[in-house]
C-alpha cells in the first residue's frame, strides 16, 4: 500500500511549485476602479435594478457562463454559500441523507443541513484521507439522495 507523504511515504516532489499568477495589470485596474467607486457588488437584498449584482457581477456571471458553454453562472459570497447552493441544485431537500465526511470544514455538512437534509457521516481511508468506499456503501438507505 502506497503512502502520502505527510504519513510517512516518499514525497513526490520535494521543491516548492513556482507562483502561478493568474491576474495582471487589467485586473488590478479594473479592481483599482471597482475599490475608488466604493462599491464592491451592487448586490442589494429587494427587488429592484441592483438585486442580482452590479455591472461587474452581472459581467462575470456572463463571461464565466459563456467560457463555460453553460446557460447559467451565479456568483455568491463564500465557498459555503457555493456549497449551500449546489447542495440544494442537486435537488437534495427535506429528509434525504446525504453522506459525507466529518474529515473536512463545518460547511459540508452546513450545506446539507440548510437544505433541510441529514448528513450521514463515514469514515475515511488511511492512506488517501478521502472517503472510504466501504463505509459509504454501509451507510447508504433508501433516503440517501445521490
């Protein structure tokens, strides 16, 4: 059985990754000119010409989608919004479990407890620190949605 490193196996690499800079000069004026305006999103919570974002969100939202070839690109405000979200887009609701690990950021599980859903905790294997196969297959009922 292979090791990952941290437990003791050989490491695979053993110099630094070099910075992957993603962003340049045009987006640090664009940002440059969002912060001297002082309004970072437009977004505001009524119904009205600013509900889903000012020019620079409705902006990304349509070139990601586009870049993507999907009809829909939403933004949100954190990672565990972008999970609530995606648990609920997957159709997960009142009564369903949805098995997860309890081996990762208090948001997994939240996502699924906002959608009114149980999580199902299983374990994790040793030598990946992923989620056991097995112990999925156990905790899997007739309620599990997935």
């Amino acid at each position: 059985m292979t090791k990952l490193a941290i437990r003791g196996g050989e490491p695979i690499r053993r110099k630094p990754y070099p910075p992957f800079l993603t962003t340049g000069e045009e987006e640090a004026q664009v940002a440059a000119e969002v912060m001297r305006r002082g309004i970072l999103s437009d977004f505001e919570g009524s119904n009205n010409e600013y509900f889903l974002g000012g020019k620079e969100v409705q902006s990304f939202e349509k070139e990601w989608a586009e870049y993507f070839g999907v009809r829909h690109a939403v933004s949100v405000n954190s990672a565990t919004s972008g999970l609530m979200a995606a648990v609920g887009a997957a159709g997960v609701g009142p009564g369903d479990e949805v098995i997860t690990t309890p081996w990762t950021m208090t948001a997994t599980a939240t996502a699924v407890v906002v959608n009114n859903a149980v999580p199902i905790f299983a374990d994790i294997t040793e030598d990946t620190l992923t989620l056991s196969p097995a112990a999925v297959e156990k905790r899997i009922t007739p309620r599990t949605n997935g």
